[in-house]
C-alpha cells in the first residue's frame, strides 16, 4: 500500500512539473465542433508553376492580395476572402513551387497560381464570421503539408496540418492559449510551436512527443540553427532547447526589455533578435552554441519594429521610421536614415543592391540607397488609419 501511495505522488508531481498529459492530435474531422472543423475545395488540380519574375506579391493592409507587375507597374490579379468583418492583412504569404498560400483572418487559406492567380484549392478554419481566426501567421510548407495555428475558436486554439493538395485536414491539435499566434517550426520532420506557457513537439502525423512547461508564456517564433531549437518567452529570456526539449541555455537580456516574437533570426550558428523595451530597444547577437553575448545595438526612446538578414548583414525598421543596417559580425552601424514614411510591412530586396521595397500607409515604397529617394511605386487610392501590417514577397 505504501509503494502504490509513493508512486501516486510521483505521477501527481510529475504531472505539475511537465503539465497534463497531452491529448493525441485529432484526424478526424467529423468530431470537432462547428467553429474548429476544416471545409475544403478543390478547384484545379494542384501543380507547379513557373515563376512570374517580374511582379511582386502585395498583401495590402486592407486584406486583399495581388500582384504586382513591376516593369509594366500595373495590377496582375487579385483575390480577397469572401466574408472578413474587417478590413486587415495581419498574416504572410508562403510561395513554394510556384504556388501562392494564403491565409486571411477569417479562416480562409486559398492555394493560388502566381502567374494568374487562378485558385487551386479554397480551405476554411472553422466558421467563426465575427472575430479573427489567423493572425501573425506564415503558412509552413514541409513534406506535402500546410502548417497554420488558428486562434480564437471556441475558447482554445488549434495547430492544424493540411494536405497541399487539396487543402484538407490531415490532423489538428488543441493548444493551450486561445489567442495563440505563434507560426510553427517545422524541422528535422518534427513539428515544433509554443502555447501559454508550453513548448511542444509533434511528429509529422500529429502524435505529441514531448511537451515542456515554462514559468512564463512561450510567444516567440521559435527558430533553428540545423541543431537546437531557439524560443522566447514573453519577457526576457531566450531559450535554447534540443530536439528533445531539454534546456541547452537560457539567455536573459534587459529586464526592462520583452517581447521578442517573430523579430529573431538564426544564421550561421549566430542568433539575433530585437527586443522591445520601455525606454531603450535593443538588438542582441548570441552564439547559438553556447549562449554566450557577442554584441548588443540600442536604440534610445524607439522600438525596434522589425528585422531581417541581408547580404550577411542586419537590416530593421523600428517605430519612429528609422532605417538601420547593423554590420552582423560587431553590431555597428552600416547604414542609418529617418524615413519620411512609416513602414508597415516586411523589406523586400531586389537583384539591384542599391534598391529595397517596403510598404507604407500610402503604398509600396521603392527606396534607393544611394540617393536616399523615396519613390511611390505604387500608390493606393485611399489611406486608413490604425494599420496592423501589410506584407510583400519578390516572386522568384
């Protein structure tokens, strides 16, 4: 009796320590509810398409897609979802073999021909009509599946995965948090993605392999070095986790500094992220092997809004329009300029090395480093206030 007693104590101890016992992902479509289950249609037959390498892809904030053809600087195509309660892009698009995929904040993801915007297959969330089901959200292609976190949906959240070639549900799994937003990490054919104050790991077939327990909300973008798997949470600490989910490192910047989410990068064993704060934002640089600080940026009364690696090199925007370049291997300061216009989207760099496209609340911006000109490439016919994001992606 006494040993049945001890061991009851350890499963109960167990299970406040690593969380409860996570369910088995769900297969079958017919058991969820309403407001969680999968509709597809499949329109065309999917299939590769050649690229249309002179346009670029607009998701404007207003939250209808097209594309944009930049030599003639007219209009392709365009498509919009059926029913959105609100005007609002708040999500990225995915191209992998000519195909575009793209989520809307409704539910619905369409599969899309770049040349013609010809749809392939319609798929929809849920049918939630009144509040944002996809938000912050990149669709992740890997092995003949869609990977996408929906939130919102009947109090929880759900990790689904889709068959690319119809759009069809190939299985789900209820996350924690109900206003999850957190992209996916597809890698070494595991599936890894954080909720409230988990970090899980799924095979490819949905079944749950490990599960880990944090003190604090795990909010960002996890991503990878090839090695370990880099996640942070809500405050100020980065975490650095093998496939198995055990901590290699831990990393605790500024405690007056939060709010990672998907502004970090990982490139050639370096890890780089930007950090919100109340009165100083900063840009740190980690050895991804050990954790150790190889150099830190700030930015004094600002917040760093975005970044992204390019030509082996740091670029970002933060919120008062400042436009930066840091060197990658110290941090410094490459190149500097206060925009006149706020950009709202991700940066996009052509073949030309003196030209990047970004969008703002006007429309899409061709800038020229040298000449530190501003061109309004696209102009859109009306401007709105409150803007959450737009996004743009070089068809090539």
């Amino acid at each position: 009796m006494k040993k049945k007693v001890i061991n009851l104590l350890f499963v109960l101890t167990a299970i406040n320590i690593f969380g409860q016992k996570p369910a088995t992902a769900n297969t079958n479509n017919k058991t969820l509810p309403a407001e969680e289950m999968v509709t597809s249609k499949a329109i065309k037959t999917l299939k590769k398409v050649p690229l249309d390498e002179a346009s670029i892809l607009i998701y404007d904030y207003d939250g209808s897609l097209f594309s944009y053809d930049l030599e003639s600087e007219s209009i392709v195509w365009t498509v919009k979802a059926k029913d959105s309660y609100t005007e609002m892009c708040a999500n990225k698009v995915t191209l992998a073999d000519g195909v575009v995929y793209v989520p809307f904040i409704n539910g619905e993801i369409f599969a899309i021909d770049n040349q013609t915007g010809d749809v392939f297959w319609k798929s929809r969330l849920g049918n939630v009509a009144d509040q944002i089901v996809l938000k912050d959200q990149t669709p992740i292609i890997s092995n003949g599946k869609l990977y996408i976190t929906a939130q919102n949906q009947n109090q929880s959240s759900n990790l689904y995965a889709l068959d690319i070639k119809d759009g069809s549900l190939a299985w789900n799994y209820k996350l924690d948090s109900a206003d999850n937003d957190v992209t996916p990490l597809v890698f070494d054919n595991k599936v890894f993605i954080g909720s409230a104050s988990n970090f899980y790991c799924f095979d490819t077939n949905g079944k749950v392999l490990g599960q880990k327990t944090f003190p604090e909300a795990m909010s960002g973008k996890p991503v990878t070095d090839g090695e370990n798997i880099f996640v942070a949470n809500a405050k100020n600490t980065v975490y650095a986790l093998n496939s198995k989910l055990d901590i290699v490192w831990e990393f605790k910047f500024d405690e007056n500094q939060f709010n990672i989410k998907d502004r970090m990068i990982c490139s050639d064993k370096k890890l780089y992220f930007g950090a919100q704060g109340t009165n100083v934002t900063s840009l740190y640089s980690v050895d991804s092997k050990t954790g150790t600080q190889l150099w830190k940026t700030d930015f004094k009364d600002d917040n760093i809004e975005y970044i992204t690696k390019e030509n082996d090199n740091i670029w970002g925007y933060t919120r008062k329009a400042r436009l930066f370049e840091l060197d990658a291997t110290n941090g410094e300061i490459a190149y500097e300029l206060k925009l006149t216009t706020q950009p709202v989207s991700n940066i996009e760099f052509p073949n030309d090395d003196n030209l990047l496209y970004y969008y703002c609340d006007a429309g899409l911006i061709q800038f020229d480093l040298k000449e530190k000109d501003e061109n309004m490439y696209y102009m859109r016919t009306s401007l709105k206030e409150n803007i959450y994001s737009a996004y743009l992606k070089i068809i090539r």
